[in-house]
C-alpha cells in the first residue's frame, strides 16, 4: 500500500488556509461596511441592530438618516438639499374637521373680533378685510394694496398663505412640520363672555383627541406640530378652572404642551412664539412694498412724536395717562390720535387713513402697553416709517424675534418705566429731543427697510410675493426649532428638555436696560448696513 502523497498533503493544506483568509477578510469588510450608504427605506423603519445605539425609543419612528452617525447624517442632509430646494423646509398640512375652521367662517355672526359683534365683513378677500379707496392720497404708492384688516384675523390669513407656500407637501413623511389649521381664536372668542370654563375648553380637548390618532403625531409626539392664534398666547393658558377666569386651558393640557403655537403674543413658556399683528397693508409684489417705501422717504413729519390710543377708565393713574398729559402739554410737538371702542372705533383708529395720517407725520410713535403687553399699533407705526418708542420690553423686544433686529436700539427708543411711579414730567420731550439728527434718520431708514418683514403679502398673488414677509419668517423660524428638537433627539437628549418650560425672566428689565446701555455706548448710527 503506497503511501499518501506528501506534496498532495501540503497543497491541502495551502487549500484550507485560503479558505480562512478569505472568509476572514470577508467578515472584515463586513464589519467595516457603511450601511448609511444604502437606499433610504421608504417606510422609514429602522433595522433594530442600528436603532438599539439609540437610547429615545421614540427615534426609531424617524426616518433612517436621522439615526445614522452624526458624520454622515450631516453629509446625507447635505447631499439631500442639493438635490432638493424644499429639503427640510416641506410643510404639510393636517386634515381636521371643518368644524375646527372653515365653518366658524361660514357662521362668522356667532364670532366677535373683541370690540365689535360681526365678525363678516372681515373675511372677504381672504380674510384681508374690504379693499380700502383712500381719497386723500395717504396711502398712495400703495394703493390696491390697503384693507380694513381685522387685529384678531391672523388665523385666517395664515392658512390661506400656507395654502400656497411653495414647499407645501401631501406627503406627510416629507414634511419637516405639520401646520394645524385650527382657527383657535376665532373659536374661543364665541364664548369667552358669558359661557363656563367648560365650555371654552371643549374645542381643543376635541382637536388635541383626533391629532393624537394620526400618523404623523406619533413620530415626534407632536413636537413637530405647530397652530396659528390670531389673539395673544395668555388667552388659551387658562391656570384654573373657576368660571371667572379668563380664556380656555388649551395650552395648558398635555398633547398640546407638545406642540407650539404662534400668535400674535407669545406667553413666558418657551413653546409659544410671538408673530406680528396684521397690518392693512398687503402687496400682491414687491413692486408694492418698494413704492410705499420710497414714498416714506420723502414724506415730511411735523411732530416730534405721537400716540394714538383708547383712554382707560383708570386713566390718572396709568402709563397711558401720563402719555396723554405729556401729548396734550407739548406745545404742538406730539400728536394726539384718541381712540374709542365700537361704533365711533371703526371710524377713528381702525381705519388706516386716520392712523397712517398722523403716524406718517410723525417722528416717533409711542407704543405703552395696551390691553396686554403688545399692540398691533407697533407694527402700524413701522409700517408708516415711524421710529417706536417702548416702555416695556414685553411690548417687542421679548416677543418677536424672528422679525425685529436683536440689537433693537438701533430701530427703535427704549424708555423703561416698569412702574407709572418712575414717570418723571417731561421724560418723553427730553428723551427724543436728545437724539442726534443723523441717527434719527438712521433709525427711520432702519424702521423702513423693516417693513417687508412685518407685513402680510396677498395670498392670491399666482406667482408669490417675491419678497420675506412675516409668513415666510414665521415658517423658517418654527422649521428652525423643530430642526433643532431633532438634532436633540440624534445625539441622544431628552427632546422634553426645555421645550414647554416657563421662562421667569422673559420680561425681566434689567436685561433690556443693561442691554440698552451697552448699546448707546456704540458711536451714533451714520450709515445703514
């Protein structure tokens, strides 16, 4: 019997420890393999072996790029907005029931804008209000463009923009944000006088129920989910359940602490952001907005300020009244512009031509506190090319930050009277007439160039406004901050953190003031950036 071969042995053996290298190297490209490179799943479940890095079990509902390494997920979102404008800007709107909106607006008798008790004249032409036909030319270079715009109709106006935005998706996977459109003013004004607590608070238990069933609720429980409230943020943050207590809890009930509003005040909890007032004034272009600046520009102003306002029955012993003695004994230098409510209302200060009239004659406009810290006189002012005068930082400088310049001195005069006590006779004549010439025309040329910001463009515009309004930043600023609540979740933290926490020093003086003396240390404002 022969024996067995010894080069047949050896090539056996060679044979075998190819087949290790091989399998082993095998197992080592495996290993280093990056499966973020693979398509994206449409279904947007994540494989288990990938989601278990992660500790939020709530990720695992997030679309795989989301959850890819930080490195790549960077690169992914990259590539993604260069192959796509809307990448990370699409929007889409939720389905609810038209009891939530358009039939409010079909039952328009029942809602009351606060001052007056028909709603419906309102609502025409979008929710811009009747065309206004100024015979005096003082809303000339802008005509076509003016409506008699209800304060309380932001909702309404809102949606009808959002209906045209051009990042708009039906495809809620796609979308950065869900937009609900909840007429939430409109509906809590039926019954804010005259109903109980109960019934102010139906409407928004219903609403919150239905989102909390949908999709797309469940894939950051409501965190990317945003509404739009034509009154200030305090109305829906009801603290109790007496009968006597003002506005619906809304805000207040889990889910919706969830969520963020934007109204045309923003309360001190962090997921309320303020937007401005609707002006009258919506151009269907820019072409509109060039005009009327232009024309601002040129307009001579005979006072030094003025205040256009309703008196208080606790008149004496206001701000307000103190601001209506100064006006009244100014020797000619202020303007004085009284408004009333209901009928005699609509004629004086709801009316653009009589506002725009003295505010485009004026230098300054004071703005006090009205009825709560904002006003929509604010914006009425800007629009007019008059530089605001703020006695309270609630009033604009903690409220809209998407829209107005951090370093607000240079835009605007900040007097800080947190007390009428600290009223001292005179202290308006002696403030602005300290303010040298050149940087008062700098101001004004800040305030003008604010304009398209703060302004609500034509929704029916076919080819959009061609310009940033207040539409266009509201929506980048709310996709900024759900942005910012998903990178929380991709690193790891708890996207709860912070979100609906009160902040106690929103409207804290010293901040402002300080802040004020820090900027009046800068040189006066010759030219404008």
């Amino acid at each position: 019997m022969e024996k067995p071969s010894t080069t047949h042995s050896k090539r056996c053996n060679n044979q075998l420890w190819l087949v290790v290298l091989a399998s082993f190297l095998l197992c080592l490209v495996l290993l280093c393999f990056d499966f973020s490179a693979l398509p994206e799943q449409r279904n947007g479940i994540v494989p288990a072996a990938i989601g278990s890095h992660y500790q939020n079990p709530t990720v695992l509902t997030q679309k795989p790029e989301t959850l890819a390494p930080k490195g790549n997920a960077e690169e992914v979102e990259k590539e993604k907005v260069i192959a796509d404008s809307c990448w990370g800007k699409y929007v889409y709107i939720q389905e609810i029931p038209s009891r939530f909106n358009q039939d409010l607006l079909d039952n328009c008798g029942s809602v009351t804008p606060g001052t007056e008790h028909n709603m419906c004249p309102y609502l025409v032409n979008d929710g811009l209000g009747p065309s206004i036909q100024d015979s005096t030319g003082v809303l000339s270079n802008g005509s076509g463009s003016w409506y008699l715009t209800n304060q309380f109709i932001l909702e309404v106006i809102f949606h009808n923009r959002m209906k045209n935005y051009s990042c708009l998706t039906n495809d809620s996977s796609l979308a950065s944000a869900i937009y609900i459109p909840y007429y939430a003013g409109l509906d809590l004004s039926r019954f804010l006088w005259g109903y109980g607590a109960t019934v102010r608070d139906q409407s928004g238990f219903e609403l919150l129920k239905l989102l909390v069933e949908k999709p797309e609720w469940k894939r950051m429980w409501g965190r990317d989910h945003f509404m739009v409230a034509g009154r200030i943020s305090w109305d829906f943050r009801r603290k109790t359940d007496e009968e006597s207590d003002w506005g619906s809890k809304l805000r207040f009930l889990p889910e919706s602490d969830n969520m963020s509003m934007l109204a045309i005040e923003s309360s001190s909890w962090n997921n309320d952001y303020a937007i401005p007032y609707p002006t009258c004034f919506h151009p269907l272009n820019q072409n509109g907005v060039l005009e009327w600046q232009e024309k601002l520009r040129r307009q001579k102003r005979d006072y030094l300020f003025s205040f256009a306002g309703a008196p208080r029955s606790d008149l004496n012993a206001s701000l307000r009244g103190r601001i209506f003695e100064e006006c009244q004994g100014s020797n000619n230098l202020c303007k004085l512009l009284e408004c009333s409510y209901g009928e005699k209302g609509a004629i004086t200060c709801n009316n653009p031509v009589n506002v725009m009239t003295v505010f485009e004659n004026s230098v300054f406009c004071l703005q006090p506190p009205g009825d709560s810290y904002t006003r929509r006189s604010t914006f009425d002012a800007i629009l007019a090319g008059c530089i605001p005068v703020f006695f309270h930082p609630g009033t604009a400088y903690a409220q809209y930050k998407w829209h107005l310049p951090d370093d607000f001195m240079r835009y605007s005069v900040f007097i800080p009277l947190e007390h009428v006590e600290e009223w001292r006779a005179g202290v308006v004549n002696q403030t602005l007439l300290q303010i040298p010439e050149e940087k008062v025309v700098a101001m004004r040329e800040q305030v003008i160039r604010l304009i398209p910001k703060v302004i609500y463009a034509d929704s029916r515009s076919e080819s959009g406004p061609g310009f940033e309004d207040a539409f266009d930043l509201s929506v980048k600023g709310i996709l900024e901050r759900i942005e910012r609540v998903r990178k929380d979740v991709r690193e790891g933290k708890d996207p709860a953190a912070g979100f609906a926490e009160g902040d106690d020093f929103k409207y804290t003086f010293s901040l402002y003031v300080d802040k004020s003396k820090i900027l009046n240390k800068d040189p006066p404002v010759s030219s404008v950036d």
